[in-house]
C-alpha cells in the first residue's frame, strides 16, 4: 500500500502526539497504527502522558486568553482560510480517511467535505452571535443578554467519522473565541495530525495553540481532560458507556457535556410507501460506512402487508452490495473497523438466531481475495424478527437491519420510541396524515425525525443530536454556537435615580 501521499498532509516520521504549537516530542508508549483494509501497520505514533496533556491545556488557555478579544468577524476569516486549506487538501483528506477508517473513496471524500462545509458556516456565524435587548420594569433602564468566549472546549472523537466531528465542533469553537483540545480515537490519530496541521499552518504559531491534539490513553490523556478545571466544556462522540462516564465525572467539578452517542435507529414503512424509493433509501442507511455510523438503520418496521415483497426486494439489493477494499471503484462495503467489531457482528447474528430470528440474507464474514485477509469484512445482513426481539433493543456497531412486522401506525411508532436510544428515525408513507403524526409531540421522540428519506445523511444546517441515551447534545445547526458560549445578562442605569425591583422601598426610600 502506497504511503507516499501521507508526506504531503505533514505526517512524518518525527511527529509525536502534543501539539502545543509544534509538535513535541513526547513520553508516552509507542501506538501501532493499522489499516482496517488489510490489516497492516501504516505508521507508529508516540503517545502523550497525563503531563504532555498538562501542557497542552496551558498553551491552549492562555491562547484563549488573547483570542477571545479578537473580534468575532476577524475569527471568522482565519476559519474561512482554514476552510479553504481543507478545499485544497480534499483529496488526500479522503484518500486518508479511507486508508485509516475504512471508508469508501466517495465517503472518504464526503467527509473531507464535511470540513469544508462546517467552516463556511461558522464563517457565517462569526457575524451572528447575537444577544437580546429586554425591556426592564424600572424606569430608565435597560437589559441586555449578550455571549461571551466559554474557554477552552475539549473535544473527544470516534473512529469512524475521524476527521468531521472534530470540525463540527472546532470550527464553531473557534469563531466563538474558544480554543480547542483534541482526542481523537486511538484507531484513526493519522487523521487527526493531518487536520491539526493543515489548520495549524494557517493560524500561525501564534495562534497554532488554540487547536491542540492529544493523542493518549483514554485513562491518562481522556481522564486528564475530563478532570481539566480549564476546560468548561467536554464535547465527545462515542458509545453510551462512554457517556456514562463523561457526564458524571465533568459535571462533578461544574463542567458542560455535550454528549454525542449512541443510535439504534428505525425507518417506519407504511403500506402505502414508495418501495423503489425505500429500498434505496433503506439500502443506503444499513450498508453505508459497513454500518458504523451513529445514524445506521438498524431496525426497520414494516407493515405487515409489504414486509414481505419489501424484504425480498431488500434481499435482492444486498446481495448486489460490493463488499471488498474501499478503494477500489464499485465497492460499497469497506471492512470494520477491526476484529473486536467483526466478533461482535457474529453474536448479535447468533443471539438474533436464538431469540427467534431468520437470518434472511448475509449474516457470514464476507470472502475476499488474500490481500484483504487481514481485514475484518463481513456480509451485510438481514433479520427476520418478531417485533420487540430483545437484541433489536441493542446497537451492535455493524450491518444488520432487523425487519419487523407492524399492524399499524400507532404500533410502530411505539415500536419506534421503545429503544433507550433516540437519534435518528423515518417514515416512508404517501400519506400526510400519517407523516405528520410522525412528526408530532406524540410521534417520534428522537432528535432527527424524517420523512421519506433514511435515517442518515444529517446536513450540517440543522441541529444534529438526539435523546435518551443518546445523551441530548446538539451539534450544527442555527443556534449551535450557543453551546460554546456563555451568557450573560447585564443592567444598565441611565437615570439619576436608583428604583429597586419589585417595587421594594428600602432605608429612606
């Protein structure tokens, strides 16, 4: 596998894993990076140490210290050349994503997108941090709400969006005057150095602190940032149990979370939908990314007067997904991420066996030539299941679409909303009547709610995020600045004369 093309996003031999505004050098283990395609060692990056972490926090508050009094519109403009370095380096961008995560080339290079899109919009946001004007209830006076730089937001992502959420999140950081410090996921930190650097060469040595990366163990380096008195704000992509441990630990010491977590998504089928459209749409929802993505389509609920013409067409479909390296054109299904992911495919499939399930289609580790036999590749699959099968309740990072009959729509909205998680969901229906409901206070209780289109491909103008063990965060979207600021109400006194609210009459009043 050709390396070559790492040269030109400066990943080098002597790159280490704290950014400070160089690259230091660090002390911690030595982390073996691996292709999921084949399975082989690309790089070796030395890890940082609870210390190298220490000091990369400091010179990125005292960053923050000076770059919160810059304008909001001249923040914007060092965001919109990063942006424009992200456009320049958009190939080899997704050429890398691909190469660390697994991705297909067009998802690769959809995610390098991504990057550029969030940073044209926070541009636009730098000049919309708008405050209130409120009328006071005392004469000759005036309040005001108006947002003020949080500080420094520490950012922990997932592998298997490497390089998007950290531009979701430091993008909007950024033109709202905070600094930023990164952990990304130890299985994609190539990702990460190539983005810090990129943004880095644009904000110049002295503002190069304000995108700090760390790149640790979760317990030294992750711990190090939840316990950070200097980070008022810890926003992290990852499973549940992770946010379980997020939360708690920065809200112990006062701190925010924005939590981005897991998924266990539906698409509702009524039996008067378009089935050529939601087999495309369904199709595309449980098979991108290998089914690692946060909004995959995991459970669909189908009328029971379609469910079984819908799941042969689906079967069909499946079967026709090119499932092999992500490089290569015409493949649709790169590998999991490892093999941790591929053993936990196989006991989903067999607990869904054993509580009743028909594996329709796929289900089986996929074959593939030699070169690939390092990776973990597995055949998409297909369930038949009773409705409420106890393993649908369960996110299992991987393709399986568990297709269950419903009777109505009242039964498959509850369906719907029976899981703990709560971030995606559709419906595919001609009627309005029953779209509606969908999207009404008594329809579907999930951060994203969709009406014949799948469960993913969130664009970045609407708030993303979802409920209930998905952890309630909101990311993108018109007023997701918000979420890196804090406000602040003031009074002001124009009189000569001192009221009291309430009316109260004090002393000689």
């Amino acid at each position: 596998m050709k390396l070559d093309f790492l040269k030109e996003l400066g990943i080098h031999k002597d790159n280490s894993g704290a950014f400070t505004g160089t690259w230091q050098k660090t002390e911690g283990g030595a982390l073996t990076v691996r292709s999921p395609i084949d399975g082989s060692t690309i790089a070796t990056v030395q890890m940082a140490t609870a210390a190298d972490y220490a000091a990369a926090s400091k010179a990125a508050h005292e960053a923050f210290l000076r770059w919160r009094n810059l304008p909001a519109p001249q923040r914007g403009e060092f965001v919109r050349r990063i942006g424009n370095a992200f456009r320049e380096k958009k190939e080899l961008l997704g050429k890398l994503v691909t190469l660390e995560a697994g991705k297909i080339v067009q998802e690769g290079l959809g995610e390098a997108q991504e990057c550029i899109d969030i940073a044209d919009f926070a541009v636009g946001l730098s000049r919309q941090l708008y405050g209130l004007t409120i009328a006071s209830e005392r004469p000759n006076h005036h309040m005001r709400e108006t947002w003020h730089p949080l500080g420094t937001v520490g950012i922990i992502t997932a592998f298997n969006f490497p390089i998007a959420v950290w531009a979701w999140n430091s993008m909007l950081a950024l033109v709202c005057g905070d600094s930023c410090l990164w952990k990304p996921s130890l299985k994609t930190p190539l990702c990460a150095i190539a983005m810090t650097n990129i943004a880095a060469e644009v904000l110049g040595k002295e503002w190069a602190p304000l995108i700090a990366c760390v790149i640790g163990p979760d317990a030294a380096v992750g711990g190090a940032m939840l316990d950070d008195p200097h980070v008022p704000l810890v926003s992290a992509t990852g499973s549940t149990r992770m946010g379980r441990i997020v939360g708690p630990r920065v809200a112990q010491r006062f701190g925010r979370s924005l939590l981005e977590l897991g998924g266990n998504n539906a698409i509702l089928v009524m039996d008067d939908a378009d089935l050529s459209l939601a087999v495309r749409g369904i199709v595309f929802g449980a098979v991108g990314t290998a089914g690692q993505r946060c909004t995959t389509t995991r459970r669909l609920l189908v009328h029971e007067k379609v469910i079984d013409q819908l799941t042969e067409r689906l079967a069909t479909a499946f079967k026709q997904c090119k499932i092999g390296d992500p490089f290569e054109q015409g493949t649709l299904v790169g590998p999991l991420i490892d093999e941790a992911s591929a053993k936990a495919f196989d006991h989903a499939i067999q607990k869904a066996k054993d509580q009743g399930g028909k594996v329709v289609c796929g289900g089986t580790r996929a074959k593939t030539s030699a070169q690939l036999s390092g990776g973990a590749y597995v055949e998409p699959a297909i369930v038949r299941a009773p409705l409420g099968v106890p393993v649908s309740f369960e996110e299992t990072f991987a393709p399986i679409l568990y297709v269950m009959p419903i009777q109505n729509l009242d039964q498959a909205i509850e369906a719907n909303n029976a899981v703990p998680q709560g971030l995606s969901s559709s419906i595919l229906t001609g009627s309005l009547r029953a779209a509606e409901r969908f999207l009404s206070t008594s329809g579907s209780d999930c951060g994203i709610a969709n009406v014949n289109i799948g469960t993913s491909g969130a664009e970045i103008g609407g708030a993303f995020g979802g409920e209930k063990e998905t952890g309630g965060g909101r990311e993108s979207g018109s007023d997701s600045w918000k979420a890196y600021m804090r406000r602040q109400t003031s009074t002001v006194n124009y009189g000569n004369t001192l009221p009291l609210a309430q009316g109260i009459k004090f002393g000689d009043d």
